[in-house]
C-alpha cells in the first residue's frame, strides 16, 4: 500500500494530514493529485472529458456557428432590400422637389406622360452651369432623374403620368429585386 501526504486536498477531511478516510465519497482512501484522484485499491479515475463529449460539443457548436452565418445572410439580404426601397422613396421625392422647383414647366406641363420605358434624352444645356428656359431645365431634371435612378438602383426605369384634368401626377419607378419586379408608386397633387 503507497504511504503519501495529501496537501489542500478538499475531499479529504484533515488537510496535510496523512491519508484518512473520506466519508462523504464512501471511498476508503482518497487522494486529488490535480488530473487524477488516486484510489489506493490500485485503480484509476480520471476526470475531464471524454472524446466522445468533446465531439458532441464541437458538432453543437458547429450547428451554432451555421446558423449565425445564415442568419448574417439574411440580415444583409434585407439590409439591401431596404436599401434599394429607400433609393426609389429618395429619387421621388428627388422629381417632386425638382418640378416643384420649375413652376412654369409645371404648368405648361413639360413633367407630364414621361414614359417608365424611355431612355433619358441626351441634354444640349447643362442647366446648373448656365441660365434655361422651363422647357430646357424639365428635359435636364428628368434626363437627371432618369439616369440616377438607373445607376442607384438595379435596373431602374423612372415614369410620371398626369391625372387627365387634374394637377395629379403618379410618379412610377420599377427596379429588380433577387428577380422580382418591384414597383414603387407615388401620386402627388402638385397644384
């Protein structure tokens, strides 16, 4: 039988004592040496994990660790849907301030019946450098309108109708969207 001291051992009553029987294990003689508590029948315990818990742990963590990757994709697919979306309520309201601003071509009715299909018109004046009549500076809003709205959303076209007889105008834009058409559409009673 080994003969050794058990020093700070909290499962041994009589710390620094030789070995003394534990009773709260049942155990007759017990000694903690760090890894492994010695049995002095001759046996072994070890304590710790085993391989096959640390495999189980690795796999549940490995499932966590996907689906917080999935959940990363989704969040930025959304971020980008919102995006977009608040593109087409900014380019807009970007037309409204715009005719808005060009009371005379309103009221001729130069901002009226922009087909969604048309491509933007290519402009002789550049109406923010140099002085335009209405008509000239409702071709520049809307060759601007349009070509902005096709670089800062995906695909997209930009159209105004005129409510017949009335100073009603339904601003149109459309735009792809993981393969989907969106529209986004606005009437605005521009008096």
């Amino acid at each position: 039988m080994m003969s050794f001291v058990c020093q700070n051992d909290p499962f041994i009553r009589g710390k620094g004592s030789n070995i003394v029987p534990n009773v709260r294990k049942n155990i007759p003689f017990v000694c903690n040496t760090g890894k492994l508590r010695r049995i002095f029948r001759g046996s072994l315990i070890a304590r710790g994990f085993t391989l096959i818990e640390v495999l189980v742990a690795l796999l549940v963590l490995s499932f966590g660790l996907l689906g917080l990757a999935a959940l990363q994709t989704v969040g930025l697919r959304y971020n980008h849907q919102s995006y977009m979306r608040s593109q087409a309520v900014y380019q807009v309201y970007d037309i409204i301030d715009r005719i808005r601003a060009n009371a005379i071509g309103k009221t001729a009715g130069y901002y009226d019946n922009i087909p969604i299909n048309a491509a933007p018109a290519t402009i002789a004046v550049n109406c923010s450098t140099s002085l335009c009549t209405p008509q000239q500076l409702a071709a520049y809003d809307i060759s601007k309108w349009k070509t902005a709205t096709g670089l800062v959303i995906a695909q997209g076209k930009a159209g105004i109708t005129r409510t017949v007889g009335t100073t009603k105008r339904t601003i149109t834009l459309q735009w792809k969207e993981q393969d989907l058409n969106m529209d986004y559409a606005v009437e605005v009673d521009l008096q």
